[in-house]
C-alpha cells in the first residue's frame, strides 16, 4: 500500500504543556519532511481553546510559527466536541488529535474519537482515571493497531515524560508477573517531603513549606488540589488498571488527604494557607517518629497487584529505600516483578513542567506516525 | 488495506536468552490468537542454530512447546545466512526474525535481511557497535516504518530488557538535547565493585571478588572477557551513535582493562584467576585513595555529547552519586538533557540474565507487530 506521507494533527488546548508541545511539533515536523528517503509531512488543521478555534474547512495547513497571533485574531468561537468530530473524521488524510487539556467534558467524548478512527495522544489524566466505564469505552474504540478505531496513547499522563506506562505495558504484554509498583508520583509532594525532612535532617515546618512550594510554582494554585491526594490516587488508577486491576475510580481506595478537616471548607488557597500553621504539631510530631525509628516520611503511592490493593499516603521509609534518594520534585517509580527479582525496575526524573511533558506527548505522537506511515 | 493477520517468526539462537524468549513467545502468541476483536497468529517457521536448523519448506508452524526435542531430531545442517535470507524472503507472511546469538557473521547479514523486507529484533550487541559502516549499512537498509525495508529494533543490546534506547531514541526524536549520559552498564562490573568496595565499608581483595563472582555465575567462562571492558565500550558506542556521535568502532576511544598487562596472555582464565591475587596491591592502593576522599570507586561509562567524548573506566564517586546507590549486580544510566536540568533521567534495574534480556527482545517483537498490524 502507498504509506500515507501527510497526517494531519488537531491540538486542543494551547496552554502551558500545549505551547511547550507546539514547539516540539515544530521541530520533529520539520525535521520528518527532510527524511531524504521517506518524508512526511504533518499538517497542524486545527487549534482550540475553551473560547476559540482556528480551523480551515478546507484542512489548509495553519502556522506553526505565528498560531499565537492567528488564534487571538480568530472570530471563530468555541467548537463542541462532536462538531470537533465531524471535522477531523471528514478529513482527506489521517488525523492524530492531541488533547492537551485536562478536561473531562472532552475526555467523555475520546471514545466518539476513536470510533472515528481518530487517533489520540494526551497527558489528559481524567480520561483515564475516571469512571472504570469511561475507560472500558475509550480502550473499546480504540484499535492501537490491531482493531478499526483510531490509537489511543497517554504516556504523559503518569510521570510525564519518564517512560511510565509503556515499561508497564510491555512488563504486562511480555507475560512478566507484576507483583507491586510503588512510588512518589508527585512533583509538588515530592519537593514537599524532600524540603519537609531531607534526609541528614534539616527542614521548616510543614506549613512554611507548603507556602514555599507555592511562591516556587510547585504548587496548584490552591494547594489543596495537590494536598488532598487525588492527583497521585488518579495516577495510581491508571497504574492498577494497565496492571490488570479493574478499579472502580479514583476514590475507591484509601487515599490521605494532607488537608486537615477543619481547613476542607476554608473559602480560598490563602484563607488555607493562612490557617495551616495551626496544624503544624500533628506533622510535627509524625517527622519525631520517623526521625526516632532512622526513617524519613513520604507521600507514596502502591500498588499490591496480587492482594488487589491500591493506597496512597504518607510513609516512614528507611534511608535504604530507593525513595530516599529522591532530590527537588523528581518522581520515582519503582516496578518489582517476578523477573527482576528483588531489586526492582526503577525509573526516576522530572515528573511535571510543560517541556517534559509536552515530551511524552511528542513522543506518543511519533508512535502514532510510524505505525501509521506502514 | 486488510490487516496482514499472520505473522511468521524465526529464531536464531535457541540458547540462553533464546530459550527465554521461546518461553514468552509461546505466552504472546496464545493471548493474541485469544483477542475477541483482531486475533494475531504467531507462526514460528525457523529454529537455527550454529550446527542444526529445523524449519518446513512450505512454512508450516513448528511446535512451540516441543521444539527442544524437535531441533535434537533434525537432521538438516546449519543453514547460511543467505539461505535463511532466501527462505524468509520468499515466505508469503511478513517475517519477524529474532536473532538470539551475539554473532558477528549474522549480524553482518542484517542488511541483506533487512533489504528483503524481513524484520528483525535482537539483543546482539555485534551488530550496532562495530564498525561504524555496518550501523550505517544497517540504519540505511531498515524502513522502520518509513521506508521499503524491514524494522530493526534492538532494546536488548544495552541495559538488557531496561527501557535504555526507547527512551533515548525519544529523547532525540523530541527535540531535546541530549548532553550527557552516564552510568554502569555491566552486570559484572556491578556486581563486581559493589562487592569490592560496599557503601558503609567492608569487602574483600580484588582478587577475590572475581573469583566469587564467577563461582556465581556473574561472569563470562573467562572473567577477562567481562575485565577487558571491551563489553561496556560496546554498548557506550550504541548509545554514542543513538545520541548522533559517529563512533568508529568500540576501541576508538579511551576504554580501562582491568587485566593487568602482564596477565593479558595468560594461557587460560583459571591461569589467569590463580595470577589475578599478584596485583591486588594495585586495586587496595585504589580502593584506600577513595575511601580517603570519602568516595567509592564504580566502574563508569560516559558520553559527554557536546564534546564528543566517550570513555569506559574506573572512577571514584561521590557518595550522593546516583551509582553509588546500586545494588548487587544491577545496571543505571543517567540521561542528563536540557528538558531534564540538575536531576537526570534515571533507569535502574537487572541489565543482564536470560529472562529480562529475552523481554526486551519480545517487547521489541511486539513494536513491530502493531506496525506491522496497521
């Protein structure tokens, strides 16, 4: 068959990992329509954003240099996902979608997609941690070559772009027997714990490294959203179910919330901020023990596949501990299986920013192309 | 295009690793003949090795739980390169060939193979770090998913069934740049240093720790095979030319033997292991000049991109050195890239043994079937 040399690629989302992947998919689709003996040639046919689109009915190529000032100056409003739909699956040539969004309302929508025989790459967690039925319908639809539907990949969406979920999958797809993953799956509670108590002591109070964690960016905006958990026990679904574990959603396991109750309903991130000092014995106290016993706390993530068990929380680890040497807001992922015996496969780095990020995006797109360029 | 829904494969090697992934293959092809939506059917049709091969004339399955018993039976010969080519060549499914052997004459065939439209997968270090006109000849016969040839993929050649090229492949299809890569690559020389020289004191002479660890298996029949470094600088010059370096062979840059001169024409390694206690002195005077800086001494590879160097030897390390927390015989490599900053990207794990070697080339097997399956 003639190899499809032109793919179309959709983005939604242009903000902060989405410009950092525009700019890589200006330089891999440069670098692709130079291949001397097998050029291809990608084609950005639409941008998005919550309030705006810019599109070409005519599948015209947009600017990759100047999109910025093109989609600013664009007239045209929001566009819903199924108009989306309409517009990718009527086009001439393959179409690879990149939802850079964490959006839920466009990850219900991933399974439209694929039917379609659109293909998706996204670091768009919600799609993938919500709902067990959300995901059973997105792998579904999807073909990831072996069926009609488009392929789905989603790297990004644990650690970024440390090769998370594809080491899982070809643990799982090779016949290994995963027995446990274990990890800090957190930049912000990575650079919390790691300020919190380093190891060799040292370290402020909880409080005052919370607020610095913030003024840092490591935070959200209101730190509760890193603080109660639900990010990392998002990730660790995803982790379970690509394990084999069919769990329900992201709250159906134990999952430590940081917040302290009485701070739950505070009205903003400062009001919350403001109070957390009041809460700084509990954490306190918790570091003394660790400290008494040669240990140090993390925030950690596990995975028992065998006894089915997914929890996330704080743990008094010893100073041997792989996590121990965690430094900044790197992320650690440690995967123990049958047979790489007792010392487990570790994989350790930057897990947040828009560039590396953005990275696993690019990357996953790649996949995309080769499988389709055969 | 109807998807090619049989897949032939042939196998090279039935030895070590190659028995390993016999096993995974028998695994792989029952799940996929078992998809409710688009079964793949796995056809072993070759099984060589140096002095027998086993294969039908007119591509019938060979058993994959009898073939032990099967190969012992044959009575055909060892089968040339080019007639293997001949007959995989004229096959009427696309071919997988997976060549389990670390043979140089195979690997110098990759090419013809490649050019035939055969695929191949492989952990044969041969083939990618010799002289830098085979890699050529390699890279420019293979389409891997872009051209008429077939894909080669060869995870297995560094750090075993450790994601190690996946990742640096993508690092550099990204966009990122990659300035730095180091690390021990040779589950010897770990195993070997972390017994001679422990974090925490502790470890007997030189001497010694290489006897033990070929009482233990950790080594090659004769240890100087794994001492002369010549393993690493094999696997640093696949890496070097990954990441755009066009290394010439695996001795054009500086690489540390660890065979005292004098012992380098010892008749035999048992000669050798009796001789071997004569210079420990050397070692101890090593081992003593770190412990006075407060550092352990790791047998490293490294690849400084920007100044094109390469090198393979001894070197003292800081404590805080991600090398100094590796445990018994496993592998780490750190990739230090602009999008990664201070802390690098870190894979840890078994580098070596037949089980996690033979994953990476099943893994490999599985890339090119889900192109293969578009």
């Amino acid at each position: 068959m003639p190899a499809p040399r032109q793919v179309f690629v959709a983005v939604i989302g242009p903000g902060g990992v989405g410009k950092c992947f525009l700019n890589q998919l200006s330089t891999v689709t440069s670098r692709l329509s130079q291949s001397p003996t097998a050029p291809i040639y990608l084609s950005l046919i639409l941008l998005a954003r919550s309030n705006k689109t810019l599109h070409s009915p005519t599948y015209k190529s947009l600017s990759l240099s100047n999109w910025e000032a093109d989609l600013a100056a664009s007239n045209d409003g929001a566009m819903t996902a199924s108009q989306i739909a309409d517009y990718l699956a009527a086009a001439p040539q393959k179409v690879v979608l990149v939802d850079n969004t964490s959006n839920q309302d466009i990850a219900d929508n991933y399974p439209l997609f694929l039917k379609r025989g659109i293909n998706i790459v996204t670091p768009n967690k919600k799609a993938f941690s919500s709902d067990y039925s959300l995901w059973q319908a997105i792998y579904g639809a999807a073909g990831n070559g072996t069926g009609a539907g488009g392929f789905v990949f989603h790297e990004s969406s644990v650690g970024a772009g440390l090769p998370v979920l594809s080491t899982l999958k070809e643990l799982v797809e090779t016949g290994d027997d995963v027995q446990r993953i274990e990890g800090v799956f957190s930049g912000t509670m990575s650079f919390l714990f790691n300020s919190f108590m380093p190891v060799g002591g040292g370290g402020g109070s909880f409080s005052a490294e919370v607020k610095k964690a913030k003024e840092l960016g490591y935070t959200e905006p209101d730190p509760r959203d890193d603080l109660n958990g639900l990010d990392v026990a998002r990730k660790l679904t995803i982790l379970a179910r690509l394990a084999g574990l069919p769990v329900e959603n992201p709250t159906s396991f134990p999952v430590q919330s940081l917040i302290p109750k009485e701070l739950e309903s505070c009205a903003s991130g400062d009001e919350f901020l403001a109070r957390l000092p009041e809460f700084d014995g509990q954490m306190e106290q918790l570091k003394k023990e660790a400290e008494a016993e040669g240990k140090i706390v993390r925030f950690v993530g596990s995975i028992d596949v065998a006894k089915k068990e997914v929890k996330v929380g704080l743990e008094k680890l010893d100073l041997s501990h792989p996590i121990a040497g965690l430094k900044g807001s790197d992320n650690i992922i440690s995967f123990y299986t049958k047979r790489y015996g007792t010392n487990p496969l570790v994989i350790q780095g930057a897990g947040a920013g828009g560039d590396v990020t953005a990275m696993g995006v690019t990357g996953d797109m790649i996949k995309v192309l080769r499988a389709l360029q055969h």
